[in-house]
C-alpha cells in the first residue's frame, strides 16, 4: 500500500475527518488534504510523521478500535519504503547535492536510475531497493568528482569533520556513506529565510543605518593610469576598487555591467575590503547609474540564497538588473568583466588557483568599446535571473499578468490579508473613504480591484487558484492591524481595516470561494509574513511582492529559484 492508502484507511477506519486531524496533529488541513491525495509526501524520518501518527492514536482512543502510534508509525514507514533503520536519510542526500551544485539528471545518469525515481527517493516518497549500493554509487561519484580543495571543505563541513579526512579518498569515501546512513545535517531553509529577509526588509530604515544619503561621490582629481595591471588576490582588491572609483568620478550615464565567476572566498574573508566593495556599488547607485549584474548560479544553492541577501537593498532601488547565464560552466577557467562608461576591468585565473589570477583595468577607449561589446555579447547569451517591477513599471507588470491570464496552469498564492479580487466595491469604498483616500486615487483603486478581479475570472475559467491565507484573531488584528492588499495598485501608504471590516472582507472571500469553483482558500490561523505575498503561476514564474513601501514586485524564472518556492511549505509560526 501507498502511504495515502494507509493514511486514509486510517482516517476511515477511526472515522475522523481531516479537519480534526488538522486540529489533533498541528498540521495545516492544506498539508493534511495533499498527504491524502498523494501530492505531498512526508519523509520518513519527519516531525510530521510522527505528528500524524500520535495524533491518528489520540482520536483513535474515543472508537471501537485503538492504535498505538507506534503501530501507526511503522505502518507508515513501512509504506515510505523508511522501515529499516539502515536506510538512506534523504535530508542529507538533499544537503550533498546542494552542497556541491549536483543536478539531479546527472546523479541519475551517473547512476543508471530514471530521474523520476531519483526525484521520489530525493522527497522520501520511495527508497532505493538496495540503499548499500545506492550509497555506494553516490559517495564514488562525489569522491570521483569532486576532487578540488574547495569541494572537499565543504564537505568536511558539511559531515562536521576534520578537513584531513576527506583529504584522503579512500576515509571520504567511508566517511560519507556513514554520514548518509546514520550523520545529521542541520536544516536550512535558505529560500524560506531570503524571503523573511525581504518580509522585515524596511528600506527606509536600511538608508538611515547605512547614511545612504550622506554617501558623497568623490570629486576630487583620481590619479589612475590610461591602464594598469593587477596581480594576486590582494591587488585584485585593490583593482576592483579602482574601477568603482573611476566609474563614480566619470560624467558618464552609461549602464555599468558586471560578470563574474572569479572565487570570492578569499575576498569574502576580507570585511573590510567587503565594506568598501559595498560601498563602491552604493557609490554608483548613488549617482543614479544603472547597473546589469550577471550572477553566477554555479554554486551551492544555500550560497546563492545568501549571496542574493546582500542584493535585496539594491534591488530595492530599482537600479539593478539582475541576469544568471543558463547551462553548466567550465570548471577550470574563472572569468570576470566589468565595464562602464570611464572602465572596463577584466580579470581571469585558474580554478582553486586565485592568488595566481590578473586583473587588467583600462581606461582607453578602444579598451572600453571591446569590453562593452563583450558584454552585451554575454547578455544576448543572458536570461533575467529576476524581472523587477517599481511604479514606473505598473503599466508592464498589468499588460504581463493580463497575458499570463490566458496561459493554462495552476495558481497558487501565499498571502498575508485577503486578495483584493475578492473584496466588493462597496466594502472597498468604505474603507477608502474612511481612510480619507482622494477621489482620484479612490477611483484609481476601485479600477486596479476591477482589473484583478476580471483577471482572475479569467484564470478560473479554465484553471485553480489555490490561495494560502492566514486568519488572524481579533486579539492578533489588535496587536498588529491588517492593511488592505495594495500591491497590484503599487499603493505606497498604509490603508487600515477596523476589525469589523477585515472580518467582512474574509466573508466576502469565502462567498467568492463557494461561487467559483476551480478557487480555492486555506485560512490557518498562524502567520508566516506580514509584509509580503507570493503568487506562482506553477511551472513558469513565481511572483514576491512587498505589501509596505517601496512598491516592488520580484517577478522570479529561474528554474532553481522558482522551484524552491513552489515547493516551500509555508514556514508559519504561531
């Protein structure tokens, strides 16, 4: 038997329905429902699982007949293939390949198993028939492979032991088959803490910490030569630096582009270098220069997360475009090009041989002409990492949206109030009129709600909207007052509901769930963020908006990025 097989006999057999067992296991009925139609499956090793059985034990005791949770358990695990204490944990299977960029279609092909199956054992849906030699397949390749000294840092730090070990290829190879049978791994949820990154992101407060508007572009005379040669890690430094200054310092208006693969661990260890290299950038946003910066994706995911942290307050601006080039890279030569009106900096070096790299800044024009033309070469080979839309782009974001609306495929939002698509006109208009909105903007707004809700009607015609919202108490609404969604009128002032308006707007959304039937909405009464809202149009684009100022919207395509969050659980805490 499958485990929805067996979860359901159980929920049959006791007679519960599967919103006591929400109640009962502290799982949202959301997840309760995808459990028993097979299209989420816990691991077997979870809390989750272990919250489903105790709690299938808890209602089971009021029936005719009682079970054990740990009869229940086994029974479950047994279903996930997880019985045998000896088994694969998936969780560090998971951690491994992100660790080192492995593509799920290579571990497949390395290992003769059809992606498919690589994909449920990667979900804990199955497991391997034979662990020991799936293991063992798995840790050869790694060992293989992934020989540099990068790689093996990582992974000593990845099993939590001395470097020295898995110096050697024949203790990694032994030391990584007993970390992925029996080793631990600590959990990150890298998308989950970007996107609470962006929730508490306020970018008025990071300009006043920072003194943004206090950073004064140097006018002073820069001696620089017509061109300079840099060598070694610590004049590499020196040499980006030097491009910033020449960048800030020129009168050009030019975009400024910048690629790069080059390592930056070295540089990274640098604080204070990486201060001034933050600092440069801020320096060019400040002169209100704009900026294409190609990131480099061929790393481990969780670093990438971390990486995209430090570009939310220069996202924020409006300023960036950010591109990622598609396919896998070679792994021998680094490469990096920046180019600006005033500069172009190229740099090269070979893999885990960086202090032996050179930089060649340059300010003639033949240089700079050449350099730009590379560029723009690089960005025709280019796809947006993420496509940004602030005010000036509402006209964009709509005309968008309003061709996606004809595209087939599930919706799915992650919201923190209600949509507006579901709101009347008259609730709609009370709230704007108390909220003292000027008539101009009040019948701006009441037309952005027509719009969504046309949009959506659209959608429903031949397609599902699923949408995740949490429920707020009164005492909660109290504590922290719901504002109206705005995000798709790029509204930049908070419009507040009373209690009794929020509640009114949460009826309205479940007379417009029991009138459309492909729209569906979860309301648990826990809260992720407060701040923003996603919205997925699966397997094409995943959508985070802020709801407070500035009015942004992060439209994401990236395979990698885009599928993190289709299949984040909603990280809602009480």
């Amino acid at each position: 038997m499958t485990f929805p097989e067996v979860l359901n006999d159980y929920v049959e057999t006791i007679g519960c329905s599967g919103k006591e067992l929400a109640d009962a296991s502290g799982l949202s009925a959301t997840i309760i429902s995808r459990y028993r139609s097979g299209e989420r499956t816990p691991r077997g090793d979870s809390d989750s699982l272990h919250q489903l059985a105790e709690a299938l034990a808890s209602l089971s005791a009021s029936g005719d007949r009682v079970f054990k949770a740990g009869e229940i358990l086994t029974a479950f695990r047994i279903a996930l293939g997880a019985a045998s204490q000896g088994m694969l944990k998936t969780d560090n299977l998971n951690a491994l390949l992100e660790v080192l960029d492995i593509a799920p279609v290579e571990l497949a092909r390395v290992l003769s198993y059809d992606p498919s199956v690589i994909s449920r054992i990667r979900s804990g849906q199955r497991m391997p028939a034979k662990p020991d030699d799936f293991v063992g397949g798995v840790c050869c390749f790694v060992v293989r492979k992934y020989r540099g000294r990068e790689d093996r840092s990582r992974l000593a730090q990845l099993m939590g032991c001395e470097e020295e070990i898995v110096s050697d290829n024949a203790k990694c190879l032994d030391a990584l088959k007993e970390w992925l049978f029996h080793g631990t791994v600590e959990q990150k949820d890298s998308i989950g803490v970007f996107l609470s990154k962006l929730d508490e992101f306020d970018l008025n407060e990071y300009i006043e910490a920072i003194h943004f508007n206090d950073i004064k572009v140097p006018t002073l005379p820069f001696h620089l030569p017509t061109s300079k040669n840099y060598y070694g890690v610590e004049q590499m430094k020196a040499g980006e630096l030097d491009f910033f200054k020449a960048t800030a310092l020129s009168h050009s208006k030019e975009r400024v582009f910048m690629c790069s693969d080059m390592p930056m661990d070295d540089m990274a260890e640098d604080k204070e270098w990486a201060k001034k290299w933050m600092f440069g950038l801020a320096a060019m946003i400040r002169k209100r220069l704009n900026l294409d910066m190609v990131h480099n994706l061929n790393r481990p995911f969780s670093e990438l997360m971390l990486g995209l942290e430090s570009w939310i307050p220069l996202y924020m601006t409006g300023q960036v475009t950010p591109w990622y080039l598609p396919g896998t890279h070679n792994s021998v030569f680094c490469h990096m090009t920046y180019v600006s009106g005033a500069a172009a900096l190229s740099g090269e070096c070979i893999a885990d041989c960086h202090d032996s790299g050179k930089y060649y800044l340059s300010k003639y024009r033949e240089d700079i002409a050449y350099y730009r033309r590379r560029s723009e070469d690089i960005l025709k080979r280019a796809k947006p990492l993420m496509k940004i839309y602030k005010a000036d782009g509402e006209s964009r974001l709509k005309a968008a949206l309003s061709a996606d609306a004809a595209t087939p495929g599930r919706r799915h939002g992650m919201l923190s109030v209600p949509p507006l698509y579901t709101i009347s006109d008259a609730l709609l208009s009370r709230i704007l009129d108390r909220n003292g909105i000027s008539e101009k903007s009040r019948e701006a707004i009441l037309t952005c709600a027509a719009e969504q809700r046309s949009r959506v009607e659209r959608i429903l015609a031949e397609n599902t909207i699923f949408d995740e919202l949490h429920r707020m108490t009164e005492e909660e609404f109290a504590a922290h007052p719901a504002k109206l969604s705005m995000v798709g009128a790029f509204w930049e002032e908070d419009i507040a509901y009373t209690w009794e308006e929020y509640a009114e707007h949460l009826r309205l959304l479940e007379a417009f769930a029991d009138s459309h039937k492909n729209y569906t909405a979860d309301l648990p009464m826990s809260c992720a963020f407060r701040n923003i809202q996603i919205t997925i149009h699966e397997g094409k684009w995943a959508m985070v908006s802020k709801n407070n100022a500035p009015a942004i919207h992060f439209v994401i395509q990236h395979p990698k990025l885009r599928g993190a969050i289709e299949n984040m659980v909603m990280p809602y805490v009480e």
